[in-house]
C-alpha cells in the first residue's frame, strides 16, 4: 500500500508542473516586425465607431501585442482572420465584435483600435478586418488589411499573465495558390464577414455590359434586401491589374453601376438600398501573374453597409 502522505506529495508535485501555453498557428511565411509587452491595460473594441467614440471595455494585466507581415499571396486579409478566429473559438474563446472596413466605421476606427503604424503594419483604410474575442479575463484582437503584394495582422493579447499568451507557430511553407472561395450562403457572408463576392457576373472584355440571363447571386441579394428595407449595399467593382489604374477604376465603377441597375429593374430592388462604386485592381483577391488569378480578381462585391 502506497503511504497517503507520499500520494498527497505526488498530487501536489503534477499540480505544480507549468501547464503547456496553448499554441496559435499562423499563416505560411509570416514574418514578426515588431512586438511591444508589458504589464498595463488596453482597450477592447465592443463595436464600430458611433461617430466620437469606438465602444470598448478596458482590460488589464499582462498585454502582447505584435505585428506580423505575411509575404506573396499565401494568405490574403480575410483568410488570416478566419483562420485565426477559427482557432480561438476551438479554444474556448468566444466572438465579442468582428466587422470589415465600412461596418467597422472606416478611418476613425482603425486609429482608435490599431497600435502599429507603417512599414510596421500596413492598413487599407478600405480594405482590412477585425475581430475581438474574449475568454474568461484572456482578451484577443486582430486587426487585417493587405497592401498589393503583401498581407499584414496584428494580434493584441490580454491575460491575467503572461503564460495564459499563446505560443505562435508559422504553418509550413507551400506552393502559393488563389485562395479558396467561401461558400456559405450570401446572407450569411454579409452578415459575418460583411462583404461577399457575386458570383455569374460575366463582362465582356474591357466592357461594362452585363450580359444577359438569371443570376442567382442577384436573386439572393434582392431576397436578403427584401427582408428589410433599412438595408444597405455598396456594390463595389474590382478589376485585374492590366492596364492603367485610372482606366480600371473607371470600368470597375461602371462595372458596379450595371449590377445596381440590373437589380434594380430585373429583380425590383429599392434604388435607396443601393449605391455603387470602383477601385480598379486596388484590392487583389489573388496573384495577376495567373490567368486563374486574374479571374478572380475581375468581381463584383457586395458590401453591407449597416451595423446592425
């Protein structure tokens, strides 16, 4: 028989055994350009700018907070934020607030809630991704964005101590390909994402003509807008990078304010709910190197508008 003082001294031995940080994988080639920590407090976003202020709790203890750099097209702004968040909520984290570039409130927001500048970290003010998360007193936000070349994200960790910040890791480098379209529902990306791409558009090349025909994507916008008329999209057009960037905005506008016709007279849209506009190849989905990658980048997308 094994002596109960010797059991409690081995019980008390494995309770005080470190317990292993939980690990955080993130994109391929990820580079660290900079990283402040420290004991202290910071802000954690509950919502978009309301015009004075980003809504936010204060929270304290040990903060982390890091820029990383992502080099090429291995990962894009919108696959690093689900594919962190997709992480956090395995662990146990749940979502407090996530919005894009217009529902965020733009400008505003991204100099309330960023703490990296450029070369350090790098944000679109029309094209970038956050989200905030919390887990018991451990908070996270993430901050994404893309430059033409390269995508950038920086991580703010909040924990009771600096065990509880996850270990990082970088995934295995491997061959670089377009990234994979979602395929949820259309009113499910515009609610969670905040944007999404609408699919079967067909141009014809260097036109603005929509070409004729039913286009399912048209048909589940005008449903999700039919459903409330307080509703509000921009259509936003995108073009590959062939060509001069004055000439590519002009199409991928023109390109845009044919889907707002189209879904106004076809599918009986409240031209109030609908505005269009153009960034030519600004904001790349994939390489220009590639036909595939040209492809996807020659869209439409539709952008939510309001908050809630």
């Amino acid at each position: 028989m094994i002596p109960i003082r010797r059991l409690l001294t081995s019980a008390l031995l494995v309770c005080a055994l470190p317990v292993a940080a939980w690990s955080l994988d993130l994109p391929a080639g990820a580079e660290l350009q900079a990283t402040h920590a420290g004991e202290g407090q910071a802000e954690i976003a509950l919502g978009r700018f309301d015009g004075e202020i980003v809504p936010s709790i204060t929270a304290v203890g040990y903060i982390e907070r890091q820029a990383w750099r992502s080099e090429g097209l291995a990962a894009r702004s919108y696959q690093i934020l689900t594919t962190i968040r997709d992480q956090l909520l395995q662990d146990g984290y749940q979502l407090v607030f996530q919005c894009q570039a217009v529902s965020c409130g733009g400008f505003d927001f991204r100099f309330q809630t960023g703490h990296f500048q450029a070369p350090d970290m790098f944000v679109d003010l029309g094209n970038y991704h956050f989200l905030s998360a919390r887990k018991g007193e451990s908070f996270v936000q993430l901050l994404v964005s893309q430059s033409a070349k390269d995508a950038f994200f920086e991580l703010t960790f909040v924990s009771p101590s600096k065990d509880d910040v996850p270990e990082l890791a970088t995934v295995a480098t491997g061959p670089t390909t377009p990234p994979p379209q979602s395929t949820d529902p259309l009113d499910l990306q515009l609610k969670t994402v905040g944007r999404v791409v609408l699919s079967g558009l067909t141009f014809a090349t260097g036109s603005s003509q929509l070409e004729e025909g039913e286009v399912p994507a048209l048909s589940d916008l005008a449903a999700f807008l039919a459903q409330s008329p307080d509703r509000r999209i921009v259509l936003v057009g995108h073009t590959d990078a062939e060509g001069s960037l004055e000439g590519n905005v002009a199409l991928s506008r023109k390109r845009a304010t044919s889907v707002m016709k189209r879904l106004i007279n076809q599918y009986g849209v409240d031209a109030s709910q609908l505005t269009a506009d153009g960034v030519g190849f600004l904001s790349p989905l994939a390489g220009n190197l590639t036909a595939e990658g040209r492809e996807l980048n020659r869209r439409v997308e539709a952008v939510l508008l309001n908050t809630n």
